[in-house]
C-alpha cells in the first residue's frame, strides 16, 4: 500500500528519490504492530472466562449450591470493580486514556460479571419477580454511569443494549412476548424511536463537548436500529406510506453523516441498507417480470453499488494522494 502512495509523491515531486528511499527503508525494517491482535486476546479472554464461569454454574450446582456460587460470581464483580475505582484517573468532559494496559478489559469484566450475577439470581429466587423491565433497567443504568464514569465505549456498548432491552419490555405487553411475536407495530416504532434518539445524542453531546469521542458508538447502534426498523416496517407491517419516506429520510441523513465526518463505515452502512429497502420494493412492484429481468435488475444495480463505493472518495470528498 504504501509504496503505490510513496510512488504518486516521488512521480509528483513532492518528495526526492533519497527521501522515498530513507522512508521505504523506515517501512521495511519497521517493527510490527501486535496492537490489535492484543486487544483481540484479551477482549477474547474477558469473554471466555464468563462463559466459564457460566459452564462452572451448570456443571456445578447441585455440589457446589447456590450461596456459593453467587459468592463466587460476587467477589469477581467486587474485585473488578473494586480495582478500576482504585486505579481510575479523574474525569474530564473529553476522552481519557486507560490508567493500566488492562485498565479497560477488567471493567468489561466486572460489568458482564454483574449480569452474569443478576441474570442468575433472578433465574433462582426471582428477585424481580415478573418485573423483566426491572431487570434490564438497573443493568442499564449502571452501565451508562460506569461508561461515562470510566470512559469505556464497550459499557456504553452494553449500556445501549441494556436501553433496547428496557425499551423493548415496557412497551411490549406480556402477551405478545410469550408469543414471540416480534411483527408488532409497536416495537418496530420503538426501533425508530431509539434510533432518532441516540442520533440525538450525539448532536448534544458534541454542541456541548461532551464526551465527543462516544459519538460513533451511538450512531453505529442509531444507524441499524433505524435502518432495520424502517425495512420491518415496509417488509413485516407493509406499510410504504410511512416507511419508505421515513427509510429515504434517514438514508440521506446518514449519507449526508458520512460526508460529514468522512466516515467509509456510515456510508457502506446507509448504502447497504438503501439497496436492500430499493430491492424489495422493485420485486413487490414488479411481481410478474421473467427471470431474466430480475437477474439484470441484480446485475446492473449490484454493479451500480459496487462502484459507488468504489470511487467513496468522491462522494465523502476525501484528499487523494
């Protein structure tokens, strides 16, 4: 990749010939980078060793009993938490870095180890009852604090679900739940609803430069709530009178996102999502076309995406080198 880059400098004259080749050789005998193969492994063992400690509860709980293993999952959480409070630096309206290398990785842990906690204890003694959304709520509240707290974008990751999962519950009767009906009307809005909202979110935030760096977190979770809400509505509800507006309104919002901040991400998003919604409608507009026609319609539009996004930079008017 970046001899083509140094080439187009060289060829331009922006850089000399002895310049290009104390840089390639800089390139080539540069160390490599095990940033984020680390962060993989220990974001890999944070999660392996809750799901240990989920098989440990099953494997285990007729020797061990209940008392202990709530203990158990109980000290790992208080101890987790117990060290980010004690290593945590002060906080500040803008991002902060990690106080220790693992600084992030043992809050994560402490965090899934307080639902691995409640989820058990609810299973068990049925603390909450038939109160579901009591069991989401407490979970998503201290998520959101511990996130801004802490500053860490995978708690407000969980913290975001946690808020689907609330939303989901209240406005869901317990009937339509025990059906597994998910076609309601009344979910698909509260899709839309909490998509608008954590694209609120980010505009809030960053008038009042407040936590800015949260802001793709959001509006990654904004986009695909919103976008799949829009495509439930049109497919599931057939109803094209409002989604298909709604979907062509917030497909342009995030194109215009994406030139925005320049974001490749938002826009594959946004573009994916307009093909799909496009897509569906042509079959149901055209039911009765031959074969031949629908394989061009696939051919030509797919092709059409393809390069689209090949040629981004246009689109998000990045520099070229």
């Amino acid at each position: 990749m970046y001899e083509r880059i140094l080439k187009e400098l060289t060829d331009k004259q922006i850089v000399t010939p002895e310049q290009a080749g104390k840089i390639d050789r800089f390139e080539k005998t540069a160390p490599f980078s095990l940033h984020w193969e680390l962060k993989t492994l220990l974001y890999l063992g944070v999660l392996l060793l809750n799901v240990g400690l989920g098989v440990l509860i099953y494997e285990h709980i007729d020797t061990l009993g209940h008392t202990v293993l709530l203990i158990m999952i109980g000290l790992v959480c208080a101890g987790c938490f117990y060290y980010v409070i004690r290593y945590r630096k002060p906080f500040s309206n803008g991002e902060v870095e990690s106080a220790t290398p693992y600084y992030d990785y043992v809050l994560l842990l402490g965090c899934l180890s307080f639902l691995l906690l409640e989820g058990y204890w609810q299973y068990q003694y049925r603390i909450f009852g038939e109160r579901y959304g009591l069991a989401t709520f407490i979970p998503m509240v201290l998520f959101f604090v511990l996130a801004y707290l802490f500053d860490n974008r995978g708690v407000l990751s969980l913290a975001i679900t946690a808020l689907a999962s609330w939303l989901g519950i209240t406005v869901t009767p317990q009937e339509l739940l025990s059906r597994n009906d998910f076609n309601s009307a009344t979910i698909i809005q509260t899709g839309v609803f909490l998509g608008v909202l954590l694209a609120a979110i980010v505009f809030t935030s960053e008038r009042r430069d407040f936590k800015k760096h949260f802001s793709m977190t959001y509006l990654n979770f904004s986009v695909h709530l919103l976008m799949v809400s829009c495509l439930s509505g049109i497919i599931a509800l057939d109803n094209w009178l409002v989604y298909v507006p709604l979907l062509a309104l917030s497909v342009g919002s995030y194109l215009w996102l994406a030139r925005q901040r320049q974001s490749f991400y938002l826009l594959v998003v946004a573009v994916v999502y307009a093909y799909i919604g496009l897509s569906y409608l042509f079959m149901k507009t055209f039911p009765r076309l031959i074969l031949e026609a629908y394989l061009l319609y696939y051919l030509f539009s797919g092709a059409a995406v393809v390069v689209m996004l090949i040629n981004h930079k246009k689109i998000l008017k990045t520099q070229r080198l």
